[in-house]
C-alpha cells in the first residue's frame, strides 16, 4: 500500500509539473522558450502522449472552467436579484410563503463570509481564465499577422530582385 501513496504521489508531482512547464510555455512564446519546450518534449516523451493532445487538453479544461465560472456568476446575479426584490417587497408588507421558503436560506447563505470568499474566488478564477484565453487570441492573431507580414516582405524582396535582373512573371 505503501508503494501506491509514493506512485501517486510521484504522479502528481509529474502532473504538476507539466502544468507549470505548459503555463510558461504559453506565457514566453516564440524563442523565449526554448528551454520549456525542451523540457515538455522530455517529459511527454516519458509518457508518449503528444504536445496537441496537451494543448487540447489545456484548452478544454480551461473552456469548462470558464464556462462553469459563467454559470456560477449567472446565479449569483440572480440570486442576488431575488434578495434584493423579495427584501423590498417585505419592506412594504408582502409575504409569499412559497418566496420565503428559499429567502430564508438564501439570505443565511448571502450572510456567511466563508459563502463569499468562495464565489468570489469563482468568479475571480473566471475573469483570469478570460484574460488569459484573450490574451492567447491576441498572441497568436500577432503571430499570425507577423507571419504574413514576412511572407509579404519576401515576396516584395522577390519581385524587386526579379524587376533588377529584367525578369518579368510570364517571362521565363
């Protein structure tokens, strides 16, 4: 039994260190890397799965992370909307028994600090998962765009250089 706590500890201790490895990779693109793409090389190739299977993987966790953060700052949003109607209508005496019956938890759980510390951590783990999934948009629109920009600039040089020795397309 023993010898299972040290393997899944050990598991873990990988895991984790492949999800550090892929975060620095995503956050020093390009030659930045070299080192984090060697790393992850290494260690994929420990356990023969693919860097696109990773980076599938990394983009599906963070999009059911998101998705559930957005679910999560919906019903607060209603939850809180129904706190405040149902505390207003109280104020000016009216009682539904069948709204009472869910206020009274709601409120002791809109109450308690441990309530809030949690979905705040939610929705603050929701807004970085959005940052960071806009930030990679960004980065590989650049990317992109750079590519372009050089295939632009080499077809120039090309034609430029084609003009200078008296070669025109179609001429061959």
């Amino acid at each position: 039994m023993e010898f299972l706590k040290i393997a899944f500890t050990a598991f873990q201790l990988f895991v984790a260190a492949l999800f550090v490895l892929i975060f620095l990779r995503f956050v020093f693109p390009g030659n930045e890397s070299g080192w984090v793409d060697r790393a992850l090389k290494a260690m994929l190739n420990t356990v023969n799965v693919s860097p696109e299977i990773v980076a599938a993987t990394w983009n599906l966790t963070t999009s059911l992370a998101y998705l559930s953060g957005m679910l999560l700052v919906v019903f607060l949003l209603l939850v809180g909307a129904f706190l405040f109607g149902y505390t207003a209508a109280t104020e000016f005496g009216y009682v539904n028994e069948l709204l009472a019956s869910y206020y009274v938890p709601l409120s002791r759980i809109a109450s308690s600090p441990v309530a809030w510390a949690g979905a705040t951590t939610a929705v603050g783990c929701t807004v970085a998962i959005g940052h960071m999934k806009n930030l990679n948009m960004q980065r590989e629109k650049t990317r992109l765009d750079f590519i372009k920009h050089e295939r632009e600039e080499h077809e120039a040089r090309e034609r430029q250089r084609m003009e200078r020795l008296g070669l025109h397309r179609g001429e061959g």
